[in-house]
C-alpha cells in the first residue's frame, strides 16, 4: 500500500490546503481527497508541483507500506 503524506506536511508548515492550491494551480478539488487520503491516482505533474511547493521529495510525500 502507498501511504501518502500530504495532510502531515501540510500541518507541519501551518499551510492550508488553499495555499497550497495557489501555489500550485492544482484544483482544490483534487487536492483535498490527497490530504484525507481518499485518493485513488496521483499524476506525475501533480507530484512535481506539490513537492516543489512544500519543498519536499517524493519519499517525504508518498511510502510504501507492506500490507
């Protein structure tokens, strides 16, 4: 299982979910089921721009979880 780590990290800059849509352009729509972990697909440019704006890498971001 893929565990993302949106929600951490969003809370860990005090950064609300909007600031990050404004940062990033994506929709809140999108953005919000990542943060509760209600996601099913994630795309590659969606990846690059979150991380770039929390200044994260992707293994800060997403874990692989054995199930």
């Amino acid at each position: 299982m893929i565990v993302n780590h949106l929600s951490r990290l969003l809370g860990e800059r005090h950064m609300p979910i909007l600031e990050l849509q404004r940062q990033t352009g994506i929709p809140y729509s999108s953005l919000h089921p990542l943060a509760r972990g209600k996601a099913q697909r994630l795309d590659l440019a969606t990846l690059d721009r979150i991380c770039s704006a929390l200044g994260c890498g992707v293994g800060e971001l997403l874990e692989h979880v054995p199930d």
